[in-house]
C-alpha cells in the first residue's frame, strides 16, 4: 500500500496500524486497566510533494501487519493479570489489572521551516491527520480494554478455578478479536474518506489544491 495516494497536485496520505497484541492473564491485582502511551519519530527530507512521498515510502515504519511501510503507525500491546480466591468449595475472581501500551510513531518533515507557504500548509494538515489517525488506533485500545476488564471482573464463580481460567482465556480471546475487528473497520472507513477529508482540511485553511 502506498503512503500517498495522487489528486491534482495533492498529495494524500493513507495511514496504517500495527497490532502488536499480546495478552498473559494469570496471578493477582485489580484496578482500573493500566494504560500508557508513548511517541517516536522518524525523519524525512525533502522540498516537494513528489520528495515527501518518496521519503515516506523509503522511511515510514515498516510493519509486520502489512508488510509495508506507512507514514504512521501505533504498536499495541495488551497485558495482564488475574487473581483466584478458592472459598467453600468455590473459585470465583479476586482481582483483575488489564494493561494496555501504544507506542506511535509519526513522521517529522526537516524542512517544514524552509518549505513555501502551500506545501507547509499542505504538509501540516496531512500531519495533523495522521496523528489524529494513530491517536483514533490507541483510543479504540484504551476502550477495549476498559470492556475487557469489566468483563473479567463480572465472571460468575465456579466449582473450581481451571473452570473459571479456561473462561478468562475464552473472554480474552474474545476480546482481543473484537479489538482487531474495530481496528480494521476503522482503518477501512479512514482509507475510504481520505480524499474528501484531507479536500476539505486545506479549504478550511484557504489552502488550494491546484
């Protein structure tokens, strides 16, 4: 997938994700889920449009979930522990910690302070977007796995805790998928509106696409 796609002399960015996921449930704590985020960057050169794109098909992260590279993109991973209180001949849960990290990382232009007018405000409302993009991928991260952990702590008890286990794995398993489910359809509806989108950021800017 290509980093721009081509209007009229406007180039047009499409963004991606990387899903990073990992999920170990097992030994004690509870709370609400343990959230992180943290930013990288990668740098570009480049005086034109037809250099930016390049630079961000050479240079943007390249990820495994595609297998190639984008202008930005956000790593999740998901983590955490469960606890098992076995009383009265029943196990029920005793505390739950869901954690999840983002770690994006976006694309920085070395030349914005020389660039003209045009082109910097160009490049700053496709930048603005792709953060605002990557920032959409860990939110949907941070809501799942607020759900998640409501999920877990609302477990009925049971017989004995190899039942109640197995079900944090089904829950997890779950969730996690759902999690995936959301990424895709939104990065899908991203893709599609791109165009429209970015049109109507640089009109509001007063910024001509021609």
């Amino acid at each position: 997938m290509r980093s721009f796609r081509r209007s009229p002399r406007v180039p047009v960015l499409k963004s991606a994700t990387t899903l990073t996921i990992l999920l170990a449930l097992t030994a004690p704590l509870a709370a609400q889920p343990v959230v992180t985020k943290t930013y990288s960057y990668f740098s570009i050169g480049g005086k034109t449009a037809e250099d930016l794109d390049a630079e961000l098909e050479r240079r943007g992260p390249l990820t495994r979930h595609t297998g190639a590279r984008h202008p930005g993109a956000t790593e999740i991973k998901f983590g955490g522990e469960v606890s098992y209180v076995e009383r009265g001949g029943r196990c029920s849960i005793g505390a739950v910690k869901v954690t999840v990290r983002t770690h994006i990382i976006l694309p920085r232009w070395r030349n914005r302070g020389a660039a003209s007018g045009t082109l910097a405000s160009i490049w700053d409302a496709l930048s603005a977007d792709i953060k605002r993009h990557e920032e959409r991928h860990a939110e949907i991260a941070r809501t799942h796995a607020r759900t998640l952990e409501a999920r877990l702590l609302a477990i009925r008890p049971a017989r004995d805790c190899d039942i109640l286990e197995k079900r944090v794995g089904e829950i997890s398993r779950e969730a996690i998928d759902s999690h995936d489910r959301e990424q895709v359809r939104f990065d899908a509806v991203e893709s599609k509106n791109f165009d429209s989108r970015i049109m109507r950021v640089l009109k509001n800017r007063g910024v001509s696409a021609q």
